[in-house]
C-alpha cells in the first residue's frame, strides 16, 4: 500500500507531516496517536469546496464522537467548521475549544432531565429524538433553535452496529409520529426550525443518501402540511467514509454532492420547501486519515505455521478491530524498506480477542521496531478505555516537521483517580 500524504518514506522510517515516527516514538513513547494538522485542515477545505459548488448555503458540524480532543477541535474551530455533540460532555469539550453552545447541534438519545435543564439553560441548539424527549425538553426551557432527528427508513453503515436507521434501530421519530414532535415546539414558542435524519457510518455509496434524503424530505412537506412550519435547514446527517484497505477506492466528493445535491434541489422545488440551508456531520471523512497509532514491537513469538508479534496497544487504545472486525492497514514504521513476511499481530490484553491483524503481510519486524497502524484519527482515543487497567496513551499533533503533545499519557496514578478506599478506621 502506498503512503498517503502527509505520510511519507524517509529512508525506510515512517514521516507523519514530516516528522520521523521513531523520534515521535522516543520523545512521547508508545502507544501513541499522531495527528497530522495539515491533513485536517485539507480534509475541510476539499469537502467545503465540494459541498459549496453544489449548494451554497451549506454549514458542515463536525461529529466530535469520532474525536474530541481539544487541540483538534480548536482546529476545526480555526476552519470554521461547527459541532455535532451527541453527549453533555462532547458539548463541554466545545465550549472548551472556544465553542459558544449556539455554534453546537445536540443531538442526543435516552437523554437524563438533569442534561436537558442543562442544555436548553445554556442555549445550546437542540435535535430531538423522540416525542417523550420533546414534551421533557420544552417543560424545562424553550430553545431558540430546534430539530427533529427522523427515522428515514432507510440505514446504511460499514456494520450492523453503525447503522442508525431503520425499523430495528433505536434512534430517530418515525413520520406518523414527527408533527405531534413539532407541533409540540410550535405551541411553545420555538421560533426556528430544521429537521435531521443520521442513516450510518463508512458509507461509501452515494445512491443510500439519495434514498435517505428522498424520504426525510417527504417527511418535511407532510410535517411542513400538517403544521405549516417552514425548515430554516435541513440536516443529512454524517457518515461519509474513507479507504481503509490497500486498493479501495476513496469516494470522489466532488461526484458524491453533484449528485446528492442536484437531486436534493430538484425535490425541495418539488416539494416546495424553499431553499433551506443543508447542513452535514462529517466525523471520520475529516479525521481517519490524518491519524496514526504508533505501537512498539515487545514480542515475537511462533506456533506451528504461524508467526506472531506481539505490541503495546491492544483493543483498550484502538477497539474498532476488536468490535467490528474493522480492517486497518500496518505499517513497519521503523522499517518501510524490509521484506515482507506475514504476521498475526497481538496486543497486551488478557483476551483471544485483542487482536489487531491475522496472518498480515507487513515488512520483516524486529523487537523493539515501530509499528503504524493506519486511519486511527477517528474512534481511535474516543473509543479507548482502561480496561485491564491500562492507562490510556497519549495525543500529539504534527505539521510541518514539528511536534506538539495534545493530551498528556495517563500514569497508574491515573488510574485511581476518583475511586474511594473500602477500608474504615
């Protein structure tokens, strides 16, 4: 597999935005994330100039469940991109970030009183996903800004367990059900409208947005007949994927939105729904490629017919291998010019399952060498954990030959944090 900008080969060591893995690696230790600025910055600009060429009045959120460290929403922020929180939390991160809560969409699920108070106290904008969370929402505060997330019908994801619509998924209003929900904010004094659907993640096809799309909009002009509110935008959602294996095509964006959003005007005039804004969540299109996950080789060992290597991360720094089966491609970062030999690489956890690739073809490994796995800028550290008690790795940004750290590595003491001693006098 070729290396992608920013990635680089210099004389058989891994560059990340020109800076040498092994001296990231013996500055910072492993296992560690590196982000490359430039990278995220170009991945904004190409999607902004996509979407705007096809539709002017567009407003792109990043999805910030696929990575809410600071430093790279500080980034986003720089690039005027805005925010998708699907938690209280992913909402403080961006106000943090320098984030006002009217520059930030929640959209949440199964959502406690004690966040909604918080949330519409605050003036945050709010995407409701159920009728139940409407009537809770609107005794506690009206917001100035609401949206309802519909159930289109129709979901599509790299797994089962990122598909996010359809009859057997949780989230979203169905269309019988979505103008009591805006009926309800109506009546209450909510003054600006939108509507959003969210169908999954890694899509690579366009023509299961245009299906999606066809649908939410319907759903618009019956809610629009039924209560006469007119949408100020309407929200596709995210879930655009990326390449994550040698030889898969990357989507061509410009295609993708000349497409999809030819055949979204043409249905708004249809349905004579104006011409809203369009707003989208993009997570991973903006983040997967610009990350990395160093991890040091501590182990080589074999069985009959198999060889293994055995590394310092396991699922609990990158778990979407583990959960999904997700390929991610490795690289020899200390050693890009060796011979290829086929591994099985393992981590340190104390489970069959902490398993990153089987039987792999990668370049020849030593103890002690780098190893780069690739595309791990979304749902790598927002999905890590400290399971088997593992302190979690360290963050670092990189651009232009230059290093910063971005989160500090967790030590044991890390891990007594807010835990209280059982013992008594």
């Amino acid at each position: 597999m070729s290396l992608r900008w920013p990635l680089e080969n210099d004389g058989g060591v891994l560059s990340i935005d020109g800076v040498s893995s092994t001296q990231l690696a013996d500055e910072y230790d492993t296992p560690l994330f590196v982000y490359s600025e430039n990278r995220i910055r170009t991945n904004v600009n190409l999607l902004k100039k996509a979407v705007q060429k096809h539709y002017r009045k567009t407003r792109i959120l990043f999805a910030c469940k696929s990575n809410t460290n600071i430093g790279i929403l500080k980034v986003l922020r720089d690039e005027g991109v805005e925010i998708d929180a699907v938690s209280p939390g992913e909402a403080f991160l961006a106000v943090e970030a320098g984030f006002s809560p009217g520059e930030i969409l929640f959209t949440g699920t199964s959502v406690r009183e004690d966040e909604l108070k918080h949330l519409v106290e605050a003036g945050y904008r709010m995407n409701i996903d159920s009728v139940s969370q409407m009537r809770r929402l609107l005794k506690l505060g009206v917001p100035k800004t609401v949206s309802v997330r519909i159930n289109p019908e129709v979901g599509a994801g790299h797994h089962e367990h990122v598909i996010t619509a359809g009859p057997d998924v949780k989230f979203g209003v169905w269309e019988s059900q979505a103008p009591e929900a805006y009926r309800l904010a109506l009546e209450a004094g909510v003054s600006s409208f939108g509507i959003q659907m969210h169908i999954g993640s890694g899509i690579m096809d366009v023509s299961n947005f245009i299906k999606a799309v066809n649908r939410l909009l319907e759903i618009a002009n019956h809610v629009k007949d039924e209560t006469g509110i007119d949408f100020d935008f309407i929200d596709i959602g995210g879930g655009i994927g990326v390449p994550y294996k040698p030889g898969e095509d990357e989507v061509d964006i410009d295609v993708f939105f000349e497409r999809l959003f030819g055949f979204m005007k043409q249905r708004l005039g249809e349905l004579g729904l104006g011409s809203p804004e369009v707003w989208l969540e993009p997570g991973r299109f903006l983040v997967a490629e610009a990350g990395v996950l160093l991890t040091r080789v501590t182990t080589l060992k074999s069985s009959p017919g198999k060889e293994f290597v055995g590394v310092d991360a396991g699922f609990n720094t990158l778990v979407r291998p583990a959960m999904y089966g997700s390929y991610h491609h490795i690289h020899s970062a200390s050693g890009l010019n060796e011979p290829p030999q086929t591994y099985t690489v393992y981590g340190p956890l104390c489970e069959s399952g902490d398993i990153f690739a089987r039987d792999r073809v990668i370049p020849k490994v030593e103890e002690g060498d780098l190893l780069a796995i690739m595309n791990a800028g979304a749902y790598g550290f927002s999905m890590s954990s400290h399971y088997n008690s593992r302190p979690k790795a360290a963050e670092v940004m990189a651009m232009d030959g230059k290093s910063r750290l971005i989160r500090e590595r967790e030590t044991l003491q890390d891990l007594l944090r807010g835990q209280m001693s059982s013992s008594s006098k």
